[in-house]
C-alpha cells in the first residue's frame, strides 16, 4: 500500500502589509498578502524571546477580493491552506530563484476593522455586520475604554449574550429535580 501525502497548514497572525489584488489573464482574482507568525521560544539566558517568521498567502476568487477589500496591514488573520513550491529564472541572467507561499483555502478575518486585534485575538469573521460595535456587556473591559487583555474580545459581530444569564439552583436539593 502507497502512503499518501498530506500538504496542510494552519496559521494565525498580522498582515505586515496591505493586500494587493490582481487579475490573472482569464479574469481570476488573485490577493497577495504576507502573515507574520511569532514563535515563542527561551533564549541562552532562559528568557522568552519571539521569533517573527513571515509566509506569503496567496488567495483566489471572490475570497481574495474579500481579503483585499477588508484587511489591511496588522489586521490578524487565521489561514488554511496547503504549501507551494515554485521555482523561475530570474530576471537578466540571475540564476534559478524559488519560494514556497501558502495557498489558502479559507481565510477568517479575526480582531475588529479599526482596530486590528482583539484583546483575546478573538472577533468575529471579516464580513460582519457594522464596523466598530464591539460586543456588548458581559464584562467587556475593551469597551469601556479599559484595555487591559482580559473580558469578552471586541469583534466586529455583536456577542449573542442570552445563554449567559442567572442560573438557578434549583429548590432543597430533592434528586427527583435532576433533568435526566
């Protein structure tokens, strides 16, 4: 029996740059964009020190223009998509150049429109429903204009916060209450 290949990977981080959007010569949308993920790892003194590293997304279609017409630089995204590998002769005798960039299948916008992250690096998807509303309630500390990383994540999608009302106990602890 033959293994099978597999070619897919996950990331989640910043643009380092505004999106750019072209067309193929068939009409095929295609959106460039680079992602900087950080790695997290002790240095030689055993401090913990991040390691940016950068990957180039390519997207096709109707998703690419989405990500060109909502995202910009520092916007954080979540990709999944599989590796590339390709290789071309460069320009005016340079030799062989090559690059691996990701390809996605799906890209999730992640953190609010004007403000880039969230303060859980939560939010909701890039094409929700008015920009900057943020959630409301809940001990969202983010919206009261103290920012310190903890509460509900701001996003660009509204929290549905009616599961998180008073719960009641029950009366005098009979187990003929128990719902099951």
């Amino acid at each position: 029996m033959a293994a099978s290949n597999v070619n897919v990977v996950v990331i989640t981080g910043n643009l380092t740059k505004d999106p750019e959007l072209r067309s193929t010569g068939g009409g095929t949308s295609v959106c460039e964009m680079r992602v900087a993920v950080n790695s997290r790892r002790k240095d030689q003194s055993g401090q913990w020190v991040d390691k940016p590293n950068f990957f180039d997304v390519v997207v096709f279609g109707a998703q690419g223009e989405n990500c060109a017409n909502y995202l910009s630089r520092g916007r954080p995204v979540a990709v999944e998509g599989r590796l590339d590998w390709r290789e071309w002769e460069a320009k005016e005798g340079g030799g062989k150049r090559q690059a691996v960039q990701i390809i996605a299948n799906s890209v999730q916008f992640l953190g609010s429109r004007d403000g880039g992250g969230a303060p859980n690096g939560g939010g909701g998807g890039g094409q929700g429903q008015g920009q900057g509303q943020g959630n409301q309630g809940y001990g969202n500390q983010a919206n009261q204009g103290n920012n310190q990383g903890y509460g509900a994540p701001a996003g660009d999608v509204p929290a549905d916060e009616s599961d998180f009302g008073p719960v009641s106990t029950g009366g005098g602890g009979q187990e003929d209450d128990i719902p099951f």
